[in-house]
C-alpha cells in the first residue's frame, strides 16, 4: 500500500510577505529539532543556541531564496548544517563531515517512526548517537528528528546520495547491532 | 517503547525556555525592522480625498461628463464662434443702420451733424502780442 506522508502546512507564505507571527510559528515549530540536532553535532550547550539563532536570522535573511515553500525543513536544517560545518573550521578542527566515498548499497530505509526503543535501552541509544563518527550522526539525526528524506539529507549536507545511503547504512547498522545485544 | 525522535527531544527539552527567548528577540527584532508599506501617492490621495465624500465627487464626475456630451454633441462649437468674431464689423455696421432707421422712424433726436471749425486767419505777431494782459 502506497502511504502519502502529508505535508504539514507552513505559514511561509505570510512569513515571506513580511508577518511576524509567522517567524514565531516557523520559529517554534523547529527551534527544538534544531538544537537537537545542532547540539548532538557540538555538543555544547552556549554554541549550540548561537547556532539555532544565526540560523533563525539567516532564514528570516534570506527566505527569498527558498523556491519551494514545502522544503522550508530541509532549507532550515541546511543553514544550520553549514553553520556547523563553518564552527568546525572555525575552531580549527579537523573537517569531520567531509564526504566519504559512498559504498554500493542497497538503499533500503525504514520509517523512524517505525524504529521503537525501550525504555532501559534509551540511555544505550543516546551513548550510541554520541560514538557515531559526525557524518553518520548527522545523517541518523536528520533521518529520525525530521523524518527527511535520502534526498533531503543529501541537500542539508552537501553530500551526494549514494554517501548519504552509505552513511546511513553503517549508522543502522550499528543501531541494530546495539539494540539485538540489549536483547541479550 | 519510544521513537528516536521522541527520546532526542525529550533529552533537549530543558532547553526549551532559553529557545523561546532566543525566538522572542528575533520575532521582536523583526516586527521592528519591518518596513512600513509606503502607499502610492495616487493611492493616498484616493483614500484621502476621494474615498471620504463619494456623493460630491460622483456629481463632479457626473456634471464633467455632460459637459463633455454637450461638448461632443455640437459639431464645431468653436468655429462658429470664430466665424461671428470674424463678421463682427459686418454686424456693426448692420447694428448702426438700425439705430438710423429708428432714430428717423422716431425723429426726437435729430441726427448731429458735425460743424466744422472755422478757419482762424493768421494774425501778425505784433496783433498777438497786444493781446496779452499786462498787471
């Protein structure tokens, strides 16, 4: 059976032409995603906020740009993504999000929603979210925070799509391979 | 049993109050930063004069518009006007010619005919000069 996700319906309109209560309704609706992910990419707390800010006054900067209205997620998460690609260079640290050679895999991805967790395995995942090297974190984060797509991960992160499927593959794996031992 | 979504937004929610202060400033800095729309000059003036009194300006337009119907109705109205301006000695003279005929047709006042002055020889200067009133 073919599910449509549906699409949740975003005053960008109203923020483009100006509105702020629009800001405060996009605003709201993914400042908590985007410091969870921004922060699990840090993982500090203080840059981690000033991240979510100067991603909030980019977009509001910089919405003109943003063609379709239906990908203000993804062009969010993207702002955010390259905010904490540039903290990294900033601080002089080895580049840990650079493109790996993608791998032939298959391209098989279940809905995070469909992904459950128990409660005494909860502390296990997180440990397990903060080992994974930055790139298949990345990846993990935005597939299970937002839901996004292969392909909308591949344009938050600059990466191509079979690196993206790569990645993803290795992070599963190492989730599932955390999980099947917990059952143990 | 959790989602992963659920459990990494559960471990972040502690931040939620400094988020929402974060938002608040940048919603308050944008409200500010908004530009007011600036109304066309035509616009303004429409709401501004016209908009308030639609009764005056409908019997303005109305009164234009037959002006402009009458106007439009007689072929040529200027150049009749130009053709009289250019008869007008013609009327004149017609205009004279009746005052005559009245003025015979009445007869109370004779028609004035002008006397011509009368010639004054020329005197010598001596003559002139005896003239003139002395003390």
């Amino acid at each position: 059976m073919l599910v449509v996700a549906e699409r949740e319906q975003l005053p960008v309109a109203a923020a483009r032409a100006g509105s702020p209560a629009a800001w405060d309704a996009l605003f709201q609706r993914y400042q908590l995603p985007l410091y969870a992910y921004v922060f699990e990419l840090i993982r500090h707390e203080q840059t981690a906020l000033d991240v979510v800010q100067e991603t909030f006054i980019s977009a509001a900067r910089h919405l003109a740009s943003l063609r379709d209205d239906d990908r203000f997620g993804s062009w969010l998460f993207s702002i955010a993504h390259r905010k904490c690609v540039d903290h990294w260079r900033k601080s002089g640290r080895e580049e840990p999000l650079e493109p790996e050679i993608a791998a032939a895999l298959p391209d098989e991805l279940s809905d995070p929603s469909e992904v459950l967790i128990q409660r005494e395995q909860e502390a296990e995942f997180m440990k397990l979210i903060e080992q994974l090297p930055p790139p298949q974190r990345s990846v993990l984060l935005l597939h299970f925070v937002e839901d996004f797509s292969l392909e909308e991960i591949a344009g938050i992160t600059g990466a191509q799509l079979g690196t993206v499927k790569s990645r993803m593959h290795y992070a599963k794996l190492a989730l599932r391979k955390m999980m099947e031992e917990n059952v143990r | 049993m959790k989602t992963p979504k659920e459990i990494l937004l559960a471990k972040h929610q502690a931040a939620q109050p400094k988020l929402d202060e974060v938002r608040r400033e940048i919603v308050a800095d944008l409200a500010r930063s908004t530009p007011v729309p600036v109304i066309p000059f035509v616009l303004k003036l429409w709401r501004e004069l016209i908009l308030p009194r639609p009764r005056a300006w409908a019997t303005v337009a109305a009164l234009w518009v037959v002006i402009a119907g009458l106007k439009i109705s007689t072929p040529g109205g200027s150049h009749v006007v130009a053709q009289k301006s250019l008869t007008a000695p013609e009327v004149l003279a017609e205009v004279r010619q009746q005052k005559r005929l009245f003025t015979e047709l009445v007869g109370v006042v004779k028609p004035q005919v002008a006397t011509p002055t009368k010639a004054v020889p020329p005197q010598p200067r001596s003559d002139r000069r005896a003239r003139i009133p002395i003390g």
